[in-house]
C-alpha cells in the first residue's frame, strides 16, 4: 500500500543454522536494515506485561541493545513517545536502526523468534519472515566447535 511503511522481517531459524549470515547479507542491500538480535519476544511480549518505563530501561541496559548501535538516551526519548505496549517499542526499535541506516526497510534477527512466529505474526500485521533452514548434520557439526 503506498504511503504506509514495509511490515517487519523476522529473520528465524535454529540456532548455528545461518541466520547472522542471511541478516548480513539483507544488510548489504542499501534499502534493508535488519537489526541484531534482541530476544525481544521471550523477555517482553511472553511474560506478564510491565510499564513502558520499566521495559525501556531494561531494554537499553541489555548487550543486545548496545549491539544495535543506537543511542539509548535518544531511543528512550523517541520510544517514550509511542503507545504504551511492548510491540510498539519492538516496532521504534527496528524503524530507529533503520532510519539510522537511512533504510526503509525494517526487521530483526533472533533465531528462537521461530517458536513464536505466530505470536509476531499477531503482533505485527503483514510480518515476512525468513526462515533459514540448514542441514541438521552441519548445525550439529557446528555446535559442537563453538
């Protein structure tokens, strides 16, 4: 629809399967900005709900948020902004990594995000997601070298 922002991309998969080397792959596209992992949905949209306030400051003291890059006092500021609920801080996160990027379109990488697809699919109208999937016998091959 023109004039509306993309849906996010959710990139998912088994852990060791490859989803850092799709995100950056996507990332090398001037127009995508897929942020790093951020476990968002097991901290904050599974458990009981907390106040906006609470989330934020748990939010930007995680390492996660340090790996986005972004500045937590000017993310704060920003997200302090949008309706209360833990989707629409999910939501700035990834629009505020990407207009930091000067892309449009926008997404996030957690690999356990695979068992709650529907759940983002519910939170996030018109959610995409890719799905790695990898031979079974390299991903076992490279957990047991990590």
């Amino acid at each position: 629809m023109p004039g509306r922002p993309p849906a996010p991309v959710f990139v998912v998969g088994c852990p060791r399967s490859g989803t850092t080397l799709v995100r950056a792959i996507l990332n090398a596209h001037p127009d995508v900005a897929i942020a790093p992992e951020t476990h968002f949905v097991r901290r904050y949209l599974i458990p009981a709900p907390v106040a906006s306030d609470r989330l934020l400051a748990d939010l930007v003291a995680s390492t996660e948020f340090a790996d986005t890059g972004l500045d937590p006092d000017a993310f704060r500021r920003e997200a302090s902004l949008l309706r209360d609920g833990p989707a629409a801080i999910l939501l700035g996160l990834m629009r505020a990594f990407a207009a930091a990027r000067g892309a449009t379109v926008i997404g996030e990488k957690t690999p356990n995000h695979l068992l709650h697809m529907r759940l983002l699919e519910e939170s996030f109208a018109g959610a995409r997601f890719v799905h790695v999937v990898r031979d079974p016998r390299a991903v076992v091959h490279s957990l047991r070298a990590v």
